[in-house]
C-alpha cells in the first residue's frame, strides 16, 4: 500500500473513532452544559436568524432549548464584534457547539501555552511543562467548567507577541483582535497597541487588529443591522431579566475601591484602569525605540487584571498564563529546575484550593494576588551555579 494512501486510511479510520466517540460523549445523561456557554450559544443562534442577542426574552426562550426548566436568561454582555465567534457554535446542536467550543479553548490553551515557552526562550527538552502548568491552571479549569471564553482572550495575547517577536506584525494584530472579546480585561494592553503605532511594525499590527475587528463586525450587520444600537441600548437602559453592571458583586479591587468611596458612582470602578493605562502610557512612552513586547507584555496583563473595572472572574485569569508561563520559561532556562518544580506544584495547590473552595464566584477574590507571589517568589530565586 502507498505511503500516501495509508496516511488516508488512519485519518479517516481516526476521524470515524473520534467522531463515534464524541456522539457517545454529547449523548450521555452525565454530560452537562457549563452554565456560561449558553450565553454564547443561544446569542450566536440568535443572531444568526437575525434576531437581538441582548434581549434577555429572546435568549431565555432560546436557552430553554438546552434547559427546559431555566426561569431566567444568562446574558451575553460582549461587545457585537464577539458575535463573529459565536454563530457558528450557535448554529451547532446545543450539546455539540458545547463540546466544540471547550475543545476550541483547550486546543487555544496549549497553542499559547506552547508560543509563550518558545518567546520566552524555555529549553526545547522541557516544552511539556508549560502544556502542564497550562492545562491544570485554576482559571483554565474554571474556564472549562463555566464554558467561558478566555482561552481565546490568551490566544490573542500569546500569538500577539509570538507573530510580534517573529516580525510578523500582520499576524500579531489579528491575533490581538481577539483581546477585543472582553476589552475591558485587558485595557492596558489595548493602551500599548495603540501607542505601539509610534513604530511602522506597531501601525500595521494595529492596523491589521483594526481590519479583523472591522470585518467580525460588517459580519454580523450583515445578520443584524441594528445589533449596534441594540448593544448600546441594552448596556445603557438593561432590559427587564438582566442585571445591571453597577450591580454586580466582583472579585476585583476597583469594585471594593467604589463600595467604600462612593457606592452609587458607578465611574469610580474606572479610576484604577484610568491610572494604570496613564502609568504604561508614560513608561511605553519613555522607552521609546528600546520597547521590548515580550518583556512588557506580562506586566501589562497583571496591571490589566488588577486594574480592571469589572469582570475579572476567576476564569477571566486564564490570560495570567503569560506572566506565569514567562517566570517557568526562565527558571528552566536558567537550569533553576527545583525552583520550576516548587513553582509548578504551587500552582497546582492554587487549582486544588479553588477546586474544595465553597464560595461563590466573587469569593475568589484571592486567586489572582496568589499567583502574583508565586511569580514574585520564583523570579527571586537565583540561577544554579555554572555546570550544576
């Protein structure tokens, strides 16, 4: 048998395995669908018929499709941009767009996981323990479990300073559209792409970031046309069955900054992000031609996290894989292997804790301040000695 013909045989016999055994998956009474992914699911489906994804009605009788017994909508809050990425999950069968969307965020997971580790120079031998650390994160495991969609939010970062590092500043800019999903995480980093056009390689990454965001959205007003305004109008004057944004309890600083200060100014949230975005600004600015994005990009996703205004959910910190994926491409590079080792497990404790904790979402408030002193602690431990 030709080569050629026996490669055919395996894929299409592996495609038939995966694809019987995927129909066993959707079909058993124990698989669920994480309560988050019906947000993307019925906006996508909806959208897609031309109807509004921010009417909490139409989501709801749309929703009871997958859950006959749901007395309340879960509502999409994402800009209308993001609806580029939902509809074609929408136009699945809820309990297959479920199992192709969290495969979508663990394949992104390991895909940036993997590009972080080569930007950040970790030794080819050890290019495992980044899928590791990646996979048995805390926020990663959450995402899966609520159906969220920030492994595409790290894609974006990962394949932003990946295609950046490559000189490939076309890629790097498609790939940080994807940030756009939840812009309010990471406005930090939306700052430095902005005033990254002071360089011809930053005008075209933010040109072409521009370019995939304008083409998502002349996508849906093709389905929509008034999805804009309905966006708008929804996140001004929130319909009847959604809850407003300044009522939301978060796990975020700038929340308890405005429960203390002034609990009815809902713009007080905006203040730590406001700082932090002039702080990089200046820093971005001083740097000038010295700019180095692999340097700065972890810094600006934990100024992002701790800044943000709101959000900032525990499945929201899977974008921390930058920084932490940084700090055990180093140790390893610099043969600080029982430092990884300390590093990886601690990370792994984090995941166990939040795992046996029994507070509600806001409770995890912890989680990223954690994973702040791993870092800390493990960029404090010194190289091994020549030869060791």
């Amino acid at each position: 048998m030709a080569p050629r013909l026996r490669s055919a045989l395996v894929a299409v016999v592996g495609l038939l395995v995966a694809g019987v055994a995927a129909d066993r998956v959707v079909n058993s009474p124990a698989f669920l669908n994480p309560r988050d992914f019906l947000e993307f699911w019925s906006a996508g489906a909806v959208v897609a018929r031309g109807g509004n994804p921010y009417d909490p009605d139409v989501l709801l009788a749309e929703q009871r499709r997958a859950e006959p017994g749901r007395d309340a909508a879960v509502m999409m809050w994402n800009p209308p941009w993001s609806l580029a990425v939902y509809v074609p999950v929408g136009l699945l069968p809820v309990r297959w767009a479920t199992l192709v969307w969290i495969g979508l965020q663990l394949a992104a997971v390991m895909l940036s996981c993997d590009w972080l580790w080569r930007v950040y120079r970790g030794p080819a031998r050890l290019r495992w323990v980044p899928q590791v650390l990646g996979l048995t994160f805390a926020p990663v495991v959450w995402n899966v479990l609520y159906g969220q969609n920030a492994g595409l939010l790290l894609l974006g970062l990962a394949g932003f300073v990946h295609f950046r590092v490559a000189g490939k500043p076309g890629r790097a800019g498609a790939c940080a559209a994807l940030t756009a999903l939840k812009p309010h995480l990471l406005a930090v980093f939306g700052v430095l792409l902005v005033l990254d056009a002071m360089s011809r390689p930053g005008r075209t990454a933010l040109a072409s970031g521009v370019g995939t965001l304008a083409a998502a959205l002349g996508g849906v007003l093709l389905l929509n046309p008034d999805v804009v305004e309905q966006f708008a109008r929804a996140t001004a004057y929130p319909p009847p069955g959604a809850v407003p944004l300044t009522e939301w309890v978060l796990p975020v600083a700038s929340y308890w900054l405005r429960v203390l200060v002034a609990p009815e100014r809902f713009w007080v949230q905006f203040m730590p992000c406001a700082a932090a975005c002039v702080v990089i600004a200046a820093w971005r600015w001083k740097r000038g031609e010295r700019w180095d994005w692999p340097a700065a990009l972890p810094w600006a996703v934990w100024a992002s996290v701790l800044a943000t205004p709101y959000g900032g959910w525990v499945f929201d910190l899977a974008v921390l894989l930058v920084p932490v994926v940084a700090v055990a491409a180093r140790l390893a590079a610099g043969s600080r292997l029982v430092a990884l080792a300390l590093f990886t497990l601690g990370q792994l404790g984090v995941t166990t804790v939040s795992l046996a904790w029994a507070g509600s979402l806001p409770g995890f408030f912890w989680v990223a301040p954690v994973v702040l002193l791993l870092c800390v602690a493990a960029g404090m431990t010194r190289p091994a000695a020549r030869g060791s």
